[in-house]
C-alpha cells in the first residue's frame, strides 16, 4: 500500500517520503528528461511528484519537513533527485522511485485529542473487532472503532502494514519495514497469534532493496501471494538506481517455496474460490489498472469490462462473498467533473469522479465478471478498505477517523474521530 505519492496535509506526522524530479507525460519528453536518483537528501530540495506516478504502498507515506528523521534518514533508493555523476532515462527513474516507500508503508502516528491517546496495552486481540497496520504498531479496536491497545509489541524501529487475517481465523499476516535497517534494507512478512503470541517472520527479504508487501491468503490457507519489488542499481555507480522489478509472487505457507507466478503486478487479491487474482498491473513502475489472472494460468488482461480507467487506485480487496471487489480511487475516465471538498463519507457519488492531491477520492465496488461498478462514497482522501466477514459493511480510516459503511449504498454504520492515528491499514478480526 504500505503508503512516492502526491502530498498529503502538512498535518500528518512523518516518517519518510521518497522524492523525485518531475516529468512530462508524454514519451517524447521522457526520452529527452534525464535524472538521478541519490541517497539522502535535503527536504528543501525536493518536490513531490503526482499521484499517477505511485503504486499503492507508497500512497500511505507521510509528509513533512521532519521527513529525514526515522525512516527518512535511512538510505532510500531514491530520497533526493538532482543533478549527478550519472544520468538516468526520466521513465526509468521514476519508475524505481517507488520502491523507497515500501519502507514506510503504513500510516504516521498521530496522537489524538487529550485523552484520545492509544493505550499502552499489549494483547488486545482477543477482545478487538479490527486490527489496524499503523506507524503507531499492530492495534485493537473495538467495534465502535475506539482504540483498545496493542495486539502485539513489535521490536523496535518495526512498522507494520496491510495486515491480512489467516482463513483459520487465528493468525494475522502482516508486513514489517525495519526502519533501524540502515542502508539496504527491505520489508519482510511476518505473521502473530490474535492473542498476541507467536510472532515470527514468514518471509523475509532475500537481498538488499526488497521489499515485500499486501499478502492476501488462499481460502485453503495453504497458499499465500504478496508483491515483491526489487530495485535494481548501477553496478557502476551504487546507489543510482536504474529500475523497479513488481512481481507477485506464490508462497506455500508449508513448505516455505516462493514462485514467481506474475510479472508487472502489485497489491494482488484473492478470490474465495482460490482461482483468480485480481492486481495492481504496472507498467514500467507506472500503475495501468486493474488486472486479473488465473492462479493456475497466470495469462493476466484487464479486469473491468466497463471501458473505465482511472488516475489513481490502490488497495484492491475482494469480498469474502467472492461476488464483488473495493478498492480506493481517483479520476474516473468516464467524467470529467470536480466534487465538491469535503472530508466525510458522502453516500452513494452523484457522477463527480476526479480526484487528486488533497481532494477526496472515492471507494469503489465492482462486480467479480467485471461488468459493473460503483461508487459508493466519497473519502477524506485515497483509503485502505476492508470488508466485513459477510461482505455488506467496508472499514477504512481517514484523516483520523475510523468508519465503516454499508457496501449497498455507502451510508455511514460507524464514525469515530480521534482515534490516535491519521491513517492505517484495517482488517476485520470478527
């Protein structure tokens, strides 16, 4: 998700933000543009490029001037672009830029109202209706959406993102960026009890500049798939990065044997049925739609049959009834219309479909033939959703507020404000 993306409010507290060189959009202009990308940099040096540039894990990052404390002082990929010793084609460069992000994946921590501060407890699984991915840790919430504690204590320096829960109904899968890594580090899957025991690493990065990120579980619980990304350098000159790898890739949660089974692909879902996958396509670091396969022949093409394309989208999650789709979005091809501002749900969309930097972009739900899709609210800003158990509620959190709403129609069933975190990745426990 966890998470290079356009700038969020000067509110949120921050823990990294990948920085490029703007670029035109055009090939011509590409082809002509060349940059670098070192590591480190100053914050008054960069800017932040457009949203169409970012895949999901990246649009959950925080900005703002302390970028360089925590995670943003760690060696990223790509923190500063500016004139070098080397030169790198734009496309290529903003391709790569990407990867940094997997390191700050979730949501900043940011304390809430007086008394509203999460509390220092730590086993809250039990009693919890959600658990939140956030900077602030691995959380409990109650079904009112009010903060409980912690489900577990990571180490130190541990940021946790997209948690997803096992079919067993016991484990939560997760990943875990170590912002203490240094240079070279990566993101790993790690996995906990719900009561809080048994908190191990699943899989973790093979190689400097790795990232894994939004593991979803066959139903089987036999087989699990995650987005690897993998930067690819300069042999010549460390530290320029020339390129970004996505795959999706299958793990057997027995045996621990990883497969290649997609190229090009991020944020990858699972249907029940434990045959098709719906992602993320990128093209050349770029996100290009949604896409699906078949987990048994992964020829993968577009997904949506409706002819619509959008700016901007992220977190793809298929319902547990295996016959609809949500995810988070912005730029509706199909209309050309600017909403109004607002930073509420809003019910069900009247056809305003373009979003971008500070504008609410909208949840979407879509048939799994692909044939038909909705709006069915308008969000403070891009969203992690989560479906309930039963496929008729979705769970998101924006600008620190936790909601729920109905998938039907987008009416508003649970708003809690100051809940401790601006922004976090959920998931239903029960």
């Amino acid at each position: 998700m966890c998470s290079p993306a356009a700038t969020r409010s000067s509110s949120r507290a921050t823990s990294c933000t990948p920085t490029r060189t703007r670029a035109s959009t055009s090939s011509s202009t590409r082809a002509r543009t060349r940059t670098s990308f070192r590591r480190q940099g100053s914050a008054s040096r960069t800017t932040q490029a457009p949203r169409r540039w970012a895949t999901s894990p990246a649009l959950r990052t925080s900005r703002s001037s302390d970028m360089h404390r925590g995670v943003g002082r760690r060696a990223h990929p790509a923190e500063r672009a500016e004139g070098s010793d080397v030169n790198v084609l734009a496309r290529s460069a903003v391709a790569v830029v990407l990867v940094a992000a997997f390191a700050c994946q979730s949501s900043p921590f940011t304390a809430g109202p007086s008394g509203n501060l999460i509390p220092d407890v730590v086993g809250v699984g039990p009693n919890a209706t959600f658990a939140i991915a956030s900077r602030a840790g691995l959380l409990g919430l109650g079904a009112d959406g009010k903060v409980l504690g912690h489900i577990v204590k990571l180490p130190n320096g541990s940021i946790p993102s997209t948690p997803v829960l096992h079919p067993d109904g016991k484990r939560l899968f997760f990943i875990v960026s170590d912002t203490m890594a240094g240079t070279g580090f990566g993101s790993d899957v790690w996995s906990v009890n719900i009561d809080g025991t048994g908190l191990t690493p699943i899989l973790e990065h093979e190689a400097a500049n790795v990232f894994y990120a939004s593991p979803t579980i066959a139903a089987s619980g036999e087989s699990m798939y995650v987005h690897r990304r993998e930067a690819k350098d300069d042999d010549a000159h460390p530290g320029v990065y020339l390129e970004a790898v996505d795959t999706i890739e299958r793990v057997d949660l027995t045996s621990g044997k990883r497969q290649t089974l997609i190229k090009d692909g991020a944020e990858p879902t699972i249907a029940p049925d434990g045959k098709t996958l719906v992602f993320v396509h990128m093209d050349r670091g770029q996100q290009a739609g949604l896409w699906s396969a078949s987990v048994d022949d992964p020829k993968a093409g577009p997904f949506l049959k409706t002819g619509d394309r959008f700016w901007f989208l992220q977190a793809p999650r298929v319902s547990p009834m295996g016959n609809e789709i949500t995810w988070s979005s912005a730029g509706r091809s199909s209309s050309r219309l600017i909403p109004p501002a607002i930073s509420k749900p809003s019910g069900t969309s009247s056809g305003a479909r373009v979003a971008h930097l500070d504008i609410p972009s909208e949840l979407y739900v879509a048939t799994m033939d692909g044939r038909s899709l909705r709006a069915i609210t308008t969000t403070g800003d891009d969203v992690i959703p989560a479906w309930s158990h039963d496929g008729k509620k979705i769970a998101y959190i924006a600008l620190a507020t936790f909601y729920v709403v109905s998938a039907a129609n987008g009416e508003v069933t649970v708003s809690r404000q100051g809940i401790g975190i601006n922004y976090g990745d959920p998931i239903w426990l029960r």
